[in-house]
C-alpha cells in the first residue's frame, strides 16, 4: 500500500501560480525517504500532501490504500490520530502541559492515556529525556523539546511518519541525535518516514532521496 | 478537552480569575437588585392585598347636584337661582343595592368568600385626647376569611367584634395618641348625636404609619346604627378561588350594576405600574451585565486562540477533530461563566444577608428589617444568564478557532 502519488499537481493563489509540476511518486510501506532541495522548491507543500494535512490541486495521493479527500473530518482525524506521527521544524509542545502529558496527547484523543503511560515514561528515556517528563516545556532546552515532540509523534507506533525540517532548528549535535533516532525507528519498527532536509548529509541517511528542482523531481542532485 | 481546558485557564490565573471577578460581580449586582426588588414587591403585595380585596365592589363617587341640595337650604316653595350652582363630591360612598350584591356573590362559584365593609370619619376621644379615625365597620366572620387581618393584631382578636355591642378595635398608632390600651373604654364621636362610649377590645398594627395611625375597627351594625343608616355598605371585598380571574369577574359584574368593581390589578394600577417599572429596570441591568461578562469572555478566549493557533495546529495533526478544538474554548467559557455565576450568587447572598440583617430605625412590616428576596427564581434567573451569555461569547472564537486548518496555521507561522 504505502503512499501514492499520480501526476500531483499543486497550484496557489490566482492567478495561479504552479508549485509542483505533476509528480509521481511510490513511498513502500516501511520505507525511509527523504525529500530535499532548495528553499522555496515545493518540499513542505509536498509533505503536507502526502500526509492529509493538504490536497492536491490536480493528481491523485493514496495513503494507506485510501485518498484523504475522500474521507470525512472524522473519519480524517482518527487516521491521523492512529496511523500517522508529525514532528514539525518548531516542536510545538503544548506549554500547559508536562512532557508526558505532551507525548500523552495522542493516546487522550483515544481513551488510552492509562495504558499508554508506561511505553511513554519507557520511550522519553529511550530518547534520552526521561527526566523531563515532569517539566513543563518552558523549562525544557530546544533539541529536549523536540525530542519529547519525538516521543509524542511516536507514542502510538504510527505507521507513517511525517518530519519536515526537524532538525532546523538544533545544534549539530542535537540534530545528529535526531537523525539517529529516525533511523533506529525506522529500522527497527518498520515505520514508513518521510523526512523533509535541505541539508544533504541528512538526507543521505535516508534509504531513498527524492530531490525537488522548482517543483519537480529530480534525478541528478547537484 | 475538559481536562486541557481547565489547564489552559490555569495557566492564565490572572486573566481567568478576573474574567470570573467580572461576572461574578455582575451576577452579585443583580441577586442583589433583584433581591431587594422582590423583597419590597412581596411585602408591598401583602400590605395591598390585605387592604384589597381580589375584587373590590364599592361605590362610584356621585356628583352633588343642585337638585339634592336645595330641599336642605329652602323650602319646596322657594324659587332659587343660584349665582354660581354648587357643585362637589359625595362624601360618603355606598353601595346602591347591597342585598343584591350579596345574593350574587352568594350564589357564584367563583367567589370563595366575600365581606362587606362600611366606613365612615369619626374621632376617638379619652380624656383631653381626640384624634380623628377612620372607622371600618366589619363583618369579622367573613372578613378573616378574605383578608390577613387577623394576622397583625397585636393584642385580642377581630373576632371579639363578632355580635356588637359597642368594642372596638383601634390601630397601635391611634392607642399611641390618645394614650389608651387595651382594656380601656373609648369615646366615639362621628358628628351626629352625643359621643358614645365604646370599649377597646384588641391593637391591630400593619407597621405601616399610615394605616395604624388612622385605623378603628367595629362591628358593621354598630357602625351603621351609629351613623343612623342600617344596612348601608359602602364597600364588598371578595375573595375568588383564583387571584387571576379577578379581571374577567370585575369586568362581568361591572355590567350589572352602577357601583364601581375593581380588579386586584385596576385597583392597584400605580403599584402595579411601578411593579413594571422594575421589572424594566431590572433587565436593563440584566442586559448590561450580560454584555459586560460576555464581552469579557469574548475578549479573553479571542485572545488566547490567536496566541494558541499553534497549539491548535498540533492538535488537529495529533487527530482532534474541529469539534474537539470547539469543545476546548466553548468548554473554557462555560467553565469561567459556571465559577461566575456560582461565586456571584454566593456573593449576593451574603451581602443581601448583611442588607437583611442591619436594623433600621422605622418598620417595615413586622420588622425593622429591610423586606429581601430569596426566591429561587432570583438565583436561576442570575445564573441562567451568566451561563447564557458565557455560551454565546465563547462560541464565536470557539468557532473560529474550530475552523482553523492546521495548514492555514503552519503557513502562516512560517
Ligand atoms: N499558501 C501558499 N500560498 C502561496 N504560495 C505558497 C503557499 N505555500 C507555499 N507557497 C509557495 O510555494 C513555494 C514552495 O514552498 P514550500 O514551503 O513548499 O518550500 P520549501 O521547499 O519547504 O522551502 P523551505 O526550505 O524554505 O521550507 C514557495 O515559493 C512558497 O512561497
Ligand atoms: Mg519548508
């Protein structure tokens, strides 16, 4: 199944202005990929299409065998609460809320917070921030806040998960730990990522690059 | 969402406990208002219809003519133009034809009891003192059946006047003046023949100046017999099986005779404006607090959701829907408008105990209290609107807020 796009094309404002130029594209299920390319080359308006949170102005996009389109508000929102994690450039972490109860939030929506709490307690210090689970995210450094964020995206064992920039806005270390915690999730979980990077070492951590050229993909990378 | 909700206000204690002070405050104001409003209508009510019957039937005011007058100043063969005709009120108003009335009365379904009254001016004496009253001749079988009377004798009881034979009883403000008590034989003088001797049999006191400084009650027929009119009524006050048909009967039984019935509401037509007055009063202040809280709230949560647009992001890529981001703020308006309310009529009621409880230096009613409501309409009418207005303010950023797309959001963070 995985993620299917056909000749997607993305277009915004009047008169309109193409952003993504009819692309193709197969995620496998289990699959790493990384899409990077320039600034202003389409790569976020790309991610949020193939993970519900956009539609395409043309083309098709299938994920998990069905089009988000077709789906109602509901129905769209349980697939997000269920099979697809986020983890955004700014993490984003409720500032009302603890670390745990941030990553709990997921698991809330569905009745599962008891359950899911000891995985949470047991992921945080997986990730190595097991002593912020009680703090609030003020009191949190950035590259600990993301990777709570991290902890949240990953709490319900996603199958998708959706990364765009998640490491824009950390020191080279911290985006270093990152990167390797994508990469044991993905091995070890069999969770399909798709990892949005400008930054080329990042990307080549991937087992597929997809590389965007205004809006196009491209196969040379240079 | 109850449980973010409640941590999102937390979060803002300052904000949200003033939000909460605000209406509150408003809800406090109007318990109070409205306590106070109540308390005199309620008093003010029973003082009315102690005085006022559910119908009242008595007679209209005649015009004097010159035909009436001219047999008492000249005889029949005098002929008289008068240089300007005289012209004036009856002093005394009576009934027309009272056996009538009484057969009417007796015979209607409607009517739970009726009692005739005749009243006329007199002045009570003892000793050097002489104050003038306005006697009341009743019938005290039937009067305590149509009115409260009763309730506010301070000493002996209408029902010694049952029977006649010369007693009286005299309002607590005319014992006061002439100096009597209870006990203590009168004299009553009402203009015509020798002052007669009657003896004090009971103290009424309404603690309203007016009535107890002024009022003497005797049995109907010595009344009559003292005026020389036996059988003259000058008023009926019934009582109906139901307050509120007390319109519809007045405007039957006016059909049948030249004496005036008066409804409950006609009779009391300036208390009865007055009562519309404050209930005018009182929504005006209901609509104004309801702005003033609801347009807090509005402020507040308008506020809080462009600051919290990322939040709001997140939690729809987390997988809560557009109703559940509607729950969060709608939940937090309801939240702050139920603490509101709830702490405002706590408020209210003790500040209107604190009214209730300071002792004044004249009467009302049996006390020297002042006279406030606690009905339970008070306190659901002050909460139902705090919790209305509450609903209607956080809606519309609630709304908006449910409306935002997570991609409208993340775009424009950007
Ligand atoms: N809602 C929108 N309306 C109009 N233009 C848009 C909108 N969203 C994106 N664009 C345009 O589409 C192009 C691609 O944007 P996108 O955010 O996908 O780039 P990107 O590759 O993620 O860049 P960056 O590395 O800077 O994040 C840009 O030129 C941007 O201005
Ligand atoms: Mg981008």
């Amino acid at each position: 199944m995985g993620i299917v796009g056909k000749n997607v094309v993305k277009q915004f404002g009047s008169p309109p202005m193409v952003i993504l130029h009819g692309l193709d594209l197969e995620i496998e299920d289990g699959e790493f990929v990384s899409i990077s390319g320039r600034s202003g080359s389409g790569k976020s308006t790309l991610l949020y299409l193939l993970s519900t949170l956009d539609n395409p102005s043309d083309g098709v996009i299938e994920i998990d065998g069905v089009s988000p389109q077709k789906m109602t508000v509901n129905e769209l929102h349980r697939f997000r609460n269920e099979k697809i994690g986020f983890i955004f450039q700014f993490h984003y972490l409720l500032p009302e809320l603890t670390g745990l109860e941030n990553v709990l939030l997921g698991p809330r929506n569905l009745g599962l917070e008891k359950q899911k709490k000891d995985e949470a307690l047991a992921l945080l210090d997986q990730l190595e921030v097991y002593k912020q689970a009680n703090k609030f995210p003020s009191e949190m450094s950035g590259g600990e806040q993301q990777r709570v964020a991290i902890a949240r995206a990953l709490i319900l064992s996603p199958k998708y998960l959706f990364a765009d920039e998640p490491t824009g806005n950390l020191d080279s270390v911290s985006g270093n730990k990152v990167m390797s915690i994508l990469e044991e999730t993905s091995q070890n979980n069999n969770m399909t990522i798709v990892l949005v990077t400008h930054e080329r070492d990042y990307a080549a951590r991937a087992n597929r690059e997809i590389y965007l050229v205004d809006g196009r993909i491209s196969e040379n990378y240079s | 969402m109850l449980y973010l909700a409640i941590r999102q206000m937390l979060s803002r204690k300052k904000q949200t406990s003033l939000i909460v002070l605000g209406i509150s405050f408003g809800t406090m104001i109007y318990i109070i208002v409205a306590g106070l409003q109540f308390g005199f209508r309620e008093y003010l009510t029973e003082q009315l219809l102690n005085n006022t019957a559910h119908v009242l039937i008595k007679g209209s005011e005649r015009d004097l003519s010159e035909k009436e007058l001219r047999p008492r100043f000249f005889d029949e063969s005098t002929l008289v133009r008068w240089i300007v005709p005289p012209a004036g009120k009856r002093d005394e108003v009576r009934l027309v034809n009272p056996q009538g009335w009484f057969q009417r009365l007796e015979e209607d379904p409607d009517v739970l009891a009726y009692a005739p009254r005749f009243s006329i001016n007199g002045i009570v004496s003892q000793g050097r003192y002489r104050h003038s009253v306005s006697i009341t001749g009743i019938d005290p079988v039937k009067q305590i059946k149509v009115t409260s009377l009763e309730d506010y004798m301070e000493k002996g009881s209408l029902m010694e006047l049952d029977g006649g034979g010369s007693k009286i009883v005299l309002g607590s403000g005319v014992l006061e003046t002439i100096g009597a008590k209870v006990g203590d034989t009168v004299r009553l003088s009402i203009g015509l023949g020798e002052p007669r001797p009657y003896r004090v049999v009971g103290s009424i006191h309404l603690g309203n100046e007016q009535f107890d400084k002024v009022m003497a009650l005797g049995n109907i027929h010595d009344i009559q017999t003292l005026n020389l009119s036996p059988g003259r009524v000058s008023e009926i006050s019934v009582a109906l099986t139901d307050i509120n048909l007390s319109h519809e009967k007045a405007a039957l039984w006016s059909l049948f005779s030249r004496d005036e019935v008066q409804g409950w509401e006609e009779a009391n037509a300036q208390f009865m404006q007055m009562i519309g007055i404050q209930d005018l009063m009182r929504a005006i202040l209901t609509g104004a607090i309801l702005l003033v809280a609801g347009f807090g709230i509005y402020n507040v949560l308008s506020i809080m959701i462009s600051q919290k647009k990322k939040e709001i992001a997140i939690l729809r890529s987390i997988g809560y829907g557009p109703n559940r981001i509607l729950e969060l703020f709608l939940g937090q308006g309801l939240i702050l408008g139920f603490i509101g309310a709830l702490f405002g009529i706590l408020l209210g009621i003790g500040v209107n105990l604190i009214i209730g409880s300071i002792e004044l230096s004249f009467e009302v009613g049996k006390s020297n209290h002042l006279p406030i409501s606690f009905a339970p309409s008070i306190f659901a009418t002050a909460f139902a609107a705090a919790l209305i207005a509450a609903v209607i303010a956080s809606f519309l950023p609630a709304f908006s807020a449910s409306k935002m797309t997570p991609l409208d959001i993340i775009r424009e963070e950007m």
